[in-house]
C-alpha cells in the first residue's frame, strides 16, 4: 500500500538521506552562521585583552607616577596639592620649630582647648616625623594605630594631636583616607602582591613660613668673637633670663621621655648631677599637709573607679584631686567619680580596664582638666533637691491645716442645720 511501511507507526514522516540540492542550502547556512559566531568570540576575547593591557597600563602608570614605597599601597597625591604645600626644613629644624611654637602662649591654649598635653603633643609629632621623607617632610602614610603605638599615647590623643599640628600650620592633610576603588586596589596589589582595600591617609609636615624667616635671620646675624664664642652672655639689667632652649622653662630637659610609653635613654640613665639638682629644693615652700577629706575623697575615687587603682601611695591621687582645684568638703570620691562617669557617657566613651591602662594617674589628670568642678556636686544637687521636697511637703501640711482650721466642726453644723430646719417651718406655717 502506497504510503506505509513495515515496523513505523507513522509512515508519512519517513525521512530520505540522499543528497539534494533542495538540502545543500540549509547546510551551508549553518556553516556560515558556525563561523560568525566563531568570529564573534573572537573579538570578544580580543576586546577583553586589549581592556586587560590598558588596565596594566593605567595600573603601572600610577604607581610610576606616585612613586609608591613600603609594603603598602597609599592614594597619589594631585600635582596641584603637591605644588601648594611647602616642605619642612628638616626632621630636626622641624622637631625644635614644634617644641618653639607648642610652647607659646597660643600653642598652649590651642593645646587647652582640645584637652591634650603639649608633651603628648610633641611625641605625636615626632612619631609623624620618623615616617616623613627625610628631603621634603611628605608621604607621612603610616595608620593611627602605629603611630599612637610609637607615641605611647591613645587613638584619641592622636586625632586632637593631628588637629592642633594642622591648625598651628605644622601638618597638613594631603589626602583623606578612605575605601579603594577597583583599579586601586588592582594598584595596590601589583605594588605589594596582596589584597588591600582601604589606605591611610596621607599627610605632609610643613614648616611655617614666619619660623622659617626668623631662623634665617638668626643664623645670618654676625657670629660671635672667638674668644667669646664658648662663654655665656650675662643678661643685662632688667632684661629676663633666656634660655637658648625651646622647651617650656616650667618643665625639666627630660620631661618629653615620660610622654613615650617605651623606656628611652634619657629616662633610664640619669645623670648624678642631675639627681643632686633634685635633692637640693630646700628653697622652695613646702606644700601644705594634705587633709583628711581630701584623702577620703582620694579613696573613695579608687574604690568606685578601680582602673585608677596604682597599687602605690594615695598621695599620687590626692595631688591630682589638689592641682585640678577638686574641694574634698564638696566633692566625695562617690562624686568625682560619678562626674567622670557622666562625662565619658556624654563622650559617647567607655572606662578602660586596669590592664589596659598604663599611666592611670596620667589618665586621671587629663580627665579631671576637662570638667568644671566649679559646679556643684551630686551630693549638694541631692541634697538641695531634699531640701525642695521637705519645703513642698510642709508648705502642703501647712496648706492642709489651715484648711481644717477654716473648715467648721461637728457640733456648730449640727446647730446651723437645726437653725436652717426651723426656719423652712416658720416659712410654711406661715
């Protein structure tokens, strides 16, 4: 039967294999459209190389170009900001213009009104200068966390250090630190080999100009006679004393060594003349015994904060309570340190532990000088609001009996309502 076919169920959709020219057309089109996309891929891939080398290109360019050292990767600095900013005179000049400007009257109420010690000041300032190119102070690229390690001195010490030296014209922010982006942090890894994603910021030391002109002045003016040249010049009448040093004449050559946390060569070895220096203070007053509350307050203040505990004598306590102006007849240990806790709250702080702190009479200085203890303490506000609630309560006793004073008694009701009944009858009689 035309049309079927032994073992299919479907003969109608028989296939032929032999070749036509009918099917010659399908195929050629396949093949053609086979090489278009094989032609396809192919620039693809060779657009993703030649993206790659412009990539490498760029990322080589920008190393070459901002010259990067160490074993990180710091943000470029622009040309521009590189051009506006001076260099220092060097790491020493630099160093002694520091200690000269932090010593004078503004650098000291600078310094005051961000609550830092212009020796922590200092040791924050050379930290910054160990880094810094040695030609032209810049590249100052190492985290917060290595410099206040180097300094001895907190996280926070260091950002209001960093502020007073930008706002003295001492440093300068180049770039700010920040999260890298992709072709940066493909920079980064070229440069070391590892995977970075964020960069310090980069800062740069300047000299001022003013500080500069003035020590050219000096060195320029005429040098002294020979014969004179290693003896001392005896001041004249009614002119003070100078000294040839920048340091604050109130402190002692050695004092900067105590900022640092490690043990320098100045603070480990002293000199025997130095010591007799110190033993001989028959001249000056002796200070005055210190008094029973103060000592109460002083150990009152280490039993509620014992991060302060230094397991030495209370006296270290005591002077700190005595220079900081804190009145022991006003002020309990409760209450000083119940003020400390308010201010570290409204710091947004926390008390550190015992082992974390290393200097805590240092630490307890520093905190007393940035509150007012002028003010009254959370005894007095206690006990004033005290004496307002007792005044409250008598004013209302006082209140209450002059109202059953005014109020009539028993007896006198029953008679005027007596009185008031026989006239509503006389009333009605009527």
């Amino acid at each position: 039967m035309p049309g079927t076919s032994q073992g299919t169920p479907c003969p109608e959709q028989q296939t032929s294999f032999s070749p036509t020219s009918d099917e010659q057309i399908p195929r050629q089109e396949a093949e053609e459209g086979t090489s278009s996309l094989s032609n396809f891929g192919d620039i693809q891939y060779s657009d993703a190389v030649s993206r790659a080398k412009e990539n490498i290109e760029r990322v080589e360019k920008i190393n070459e170009e901002s010259g990067q050292r160490g074993r990180t990767w710091s943000i470029p600095v622009s040309p521009q900001m590189q051009s506006k900013t001076p260099i220092w005179s060097g790491r020493a000049q630099w160093q002694r213009q520091v200690r000269e400007i932090i010593n004078r009257e503004e650098g000291k109420n600078l310094c005051r009104n961000h609550h830092t010690d212009p020796e922590r000041v200092f040791a924050v300032a050379v930290s910054m200068a160990s880094f810094a190119d040695l030609r032209t102070g810049r590249r100052v690229t190492a985290s917060r966390e290595v410099l206040a390690e180097r300094a001895g001195v907190s996280l926070t010490v260091l950002k209001r250090a960093r502020r007073i030296l930008a706002e003295l014209g001492l440093a300068r922010e180049m770039v700010r630190g920040r999260f890298l982006r992709t072709l940066e942090q493909w920079a980064a890894e070229a440069h070391h080999g590892r995977k970075q994603v964020k960069a310090t910021s980069v800062w740069a030391l300047v000299s001022p100009k003013v500080v500069v002109l003035r020590s050219t002045h000096d060195h320029t003016a005429p040098a002294p006679s020979p014969a004179r040249r290693y003896t001392k010049a005896a001041p004249t009448a009614g002119e003070p004393h100078r000294s040839p040093y920048p340091q604050d004449a109130s402190r002692g050559p050695q004092s900067v060594a105590l900022s640092f946390g490690t043990c320098t060569s100045v603070k480990k070895y002293k000199t025997t003349r130095a010591s007799a220096r110190r033993l001989d203070n028959s001249h000056k007053q002796p200070r005055e015994p210190r008094s029973i509350s103060l000592q109460k307050a002083a150990a009152g203040l280490i039993a509620h904060a014992p991060c302060l505990d230094t397991s030495e004598h209370i006296g270290a306590v005591c002077e700190a309570l005595r220079d900081h102006c804190v009145d022991p007849e006003r002020w309990s240990g409760r209450d000083i340190a119940a003020a400390l806790t308010e201010d570290t709250r409204r710091r947004g702080w926390i008390w550190p532990t015992r082992d974390s702190l290393k200097h805590p009479i240092r630490y307890l200085r520093w905190r007393l000088a940035g509150i007012d203890w002028s003010l009254p303490s959370p005894t007095e506000r206690a006990e004033a609001a005290k004496r307002l609630r007792d005044a409250e309560r008598h004013a209302a006793a006082v209140a209450m009996v002059e109202r059953a004073e005014k109020a009539a008694s028993e007896r006198v009701r029953v008679t005027a309502m007596a009185r008031i009944r026989s006239l509503l009858q006389d009333k009605r009689s009527k």
